[in-house]
C-alpha cells in the first residue's frame, strides 16, 4: 500500500478537513456519551495538527438515522476538548451557513467540531463527490485528511467525497492502522486466527478466504461461530443455545460452517467443552454430554488450554471476537486466557472489533506488547476478507497523481 501521510504537507494556517470517528457509546435513558478507544487516537491527530498551526475541521457521525444514539455531537466536543487540553469549538451545523461562517473565522491552531455529518441526507447516499458537505466545504479548506480506518469501507460522502477536490492525506490513525496491515501481505506462519464474538457472518468469509489461499495454518473458533462448527460436526447444543442461535439469525450461516469444515477440517479448531449457564452458575460440560439443558455461553478450560498452546507457537495471531460472554465474570474465562496468552506471545498479532477492545480493557491486558490493536472493526474484517475499501483505494489514487 502506497498513500501519503500529515510529513506530506504543510499546514501552517490551512484549513484541513479531518474525518475522525467519534462514534460512542451512548446510554438509551439518559443520552449520555461514553468515549471509547477511538477518541483517545485521534485526539493524538488533533494535537499534531494545532501545534503545526493547521485551521482543524473535524468531521464525524454518532449512531444511525432512527436509532437512539443517534445525537449531536455537543458532547464530543466536551470530552475532546477534556483529552486534548485545548477548546474544540462545537458548530451546530454541518454544511450550512454557520459552518461556512465558523471556518472562515478560524485563526491557526483553532480546532472545531461539526455536527452530525449524517444530519446530512445524501452523506450516505448519491454520488459522494456532489454531496452538500462536499460542495460547501471544499472551497474553503486546503487538505483532506481521512484518519478513520473504521470508516473507510464506506463509500461515503465524508470519507470519499473530497477526493478530486483537494488533497488526500491518511491521518496517523489511518496511518498506523494501514501499516499494521501491511504486515499481513505476508505474515509470519504458523498463522493463526481466533474468530469468535456474535457475527459469524463477519468470520465466515475472512476464514474460507484464508484458507482457501493456504495462508491459514490454524483457525481456533469461539463465540457463536465455535457454536455454529459445534452444530457443523453433528453435535445438538441443546434447545436454549439453538434458540439463542435462532433469536440472532445466525443459524443461516451453519450451512457455509458445514461446507468449509469438510473442506478444511485440520485446520479449523472448535470446542472439545464447552461452558453452559445452569441458573447463572457455570457448568463445563464435554461436548460428548451435548445437549445441554442450559445456554452454551464460553468455551471451556481444555478447549482454552488448547488454544493458548497454538497462540504460543504462532508466528502471527489476529483476534476478531471474544471467546464467550465475557461481560459475566462466570463466562469471562475462555476470553481472558485467551487474550492473556496474546498478550504474552512472540509472534505478530493484530487484535480487532469493539467487543475485543472492551474485554482487553476490561481485564486490564497490557497491550503494550502487541503487534496492533485496531480500532476498526467491520473495516478490518472486509479488508481480511480481500474486499476493497473505497477510503483506503482513493488514498491509494492520490498517492499515484504528482
């Protein structure tokens, strides 16, 4: 991958248009924002930026048209300005004459925040480049900086549609993620993934490609996905699990785990045990005692003891979900053996996924060790799918052009 980076430009008094993801959790009742990883890395970003004199445009979204978290961004304002230690000016508008008005009358190493790109009907959806955002912000900024892996699988308007208009940079989020990445090109084996969390159908295709391509020596399955090549080798989890499966729509994708653990059973690893919730109290069961009475909710201690063995002799490691309900201290013990196995392993890892980042900080795994811990999510799992993404492809381009 080829793209040029923030040591490409100079920015003293631009204007720099910078997508970020701020995108948080929020409480349903009270509308409160709880900040994640996300904000910590690009506040990095923002710091560099204001001290290099740069007139700081950040653009960003929260939560979906009709959901819940779908709010202003008056709040991130607040909690960027805490983590930077300097005043982010919050504009209540996006692209309209307020924002226009609150660009023209920034100073160098003024930093300000605008609203909502998704307030915006056409940031999801049309032609990017001839998006309002696009047409009203262009003329007054300089640069163009994308520095949200998280968002560069989405052809979007704030992410794709200033290219052609001005210069495209990766910020140092998208930077480090990018070259993280590039160690994947071609890693070193063994290779091994462990592929859990609720969204096997994120999993399913990442695992037929790599193995497809022989480039996966070892795939240790946990969360539904282990659940689901459970049910693919003939085993009934019982009604509790099948009906969880159910609920989550999940059980379409049995048919692919079927198909790829005919093809590529060696390779793919599943649960030996597994352990049930019997009234809130956790029960390790064999698999050979399925079906349970109680929900499947973490592997159990040999099948964890199984694959901290293929994580100490692995070359390279990357991790997509957690191993089982890791929120519950009963069912947290297949996730905290497992990440603690690769907090202490020699090779390469790469770490991904929202749930992966909340159980790393919830048993307080030093990361500092690791290869990367990705911020991004579905981007990281389309990318390891081999699917191209529309932001990292126009970083690319630009790249290309003198």
């Amino acid at each position: 991958m080829k793209f040029k980076t923030m040591d490409d430009f100079e920015f003293d008094g631009k204007v720099a248009l910078v997508r970020v993801d701020l995108n948080s959790e929020v409480d349903e009742k009270t509308k409160k924002v709880t900040p994640g990883g996300r904000m910590d890395a690009h506040a990095q970003t923002v710091v560099e930026l204001a001290r290099k004199n740069a007139k700081t445009v950040l653009l960003a979204h929260q939560g979906r048209k009709g959901e819940y978290d779908f709010l202003p961004l008056e709040q991130h304002a607040e909690i960027l300005s805490e983590k930077i230690a300097m005043h982010v000016k919050f504009v209540p508008d996006v692209a309209g004459a307020k924002a226009q008005e609150a660009i023209k009358e920034m100073r160098p190493g003024d930093v300000i925040l605008l609203d909502n790109v998704r307030f915006l009907a056409d940031e999801t959806k049309g032609n990017p480049a001839d998006a309002e955002i696009v047409k009203a912000l262009a003329p007054l900024a300089d640069v163009f900086i994308l520095d949200a892996f998280s968002m560069a699988h989405r052809a979007q308007a704030s992410v794709v549609g200033f290219a052609g208009k001005l210069p495209v940079l990766a910020g140092r989020v998208m930077e480090r993620e990018l070259k993280a990445l590039t160690k994947f090109e071609n890693p070193k084996k063994p290779v091994v993934f462990v592929l859990g969390g609720a969204k096997p159908e994120d999993s399913l295709p990442v695992l037929e490609r790599w193995l497809k391509e022989g480039r996966l020596d070892k795939a240790l399955t946990c969360g539904v996905l282990g659940n689901l090549f459970l049910m693919a080798s003939g085993r009934k989890l019982g009604a509790e699990t099948e009906k969880f499966l159910e609920k989550k729509d999940v059980l379409k994708d049995a048919p692919k785990a079927k198909e790829l653990l005919a093809k590529y059973g060696g390779r793919i690893m599943y649960p030996s045990d597994v352990a049930v919730d019997e009234n809130g109290k956790r029960v390790e069961l064999a698999v050979a005692k399925l079906p349970a009475k109680g929900q499947v909710k973490d592997i159990g201690l040999e099948t964890s003891k199984a694959y901290v063995k293929e994580i100490g002799g692995a070359g390279t490691v990357m991790m997509n979900g957690p191993a089982g309900v890791y929120e519950s201290e009963a069912f947290a013990d297949g996730t905290k053996y497992i990440l603690r196995a690769i907090e202490h392993a020699h090779g390469f890892s790469l770490l991904g996924g929202g749930h992966t980042l909340a159980a790393l900080a919830r048993f307080e795994i030093d990361t500092s060790g690791m290869g990367y811990v990705s911020l991004s999510g579905k981007a990281l799992i389309e990318f390891l799918s081999g699917e191209e993404l529309p932001g990292v492809k126009m970083l690319e381009e630009y790249a290309g052009k003198k």
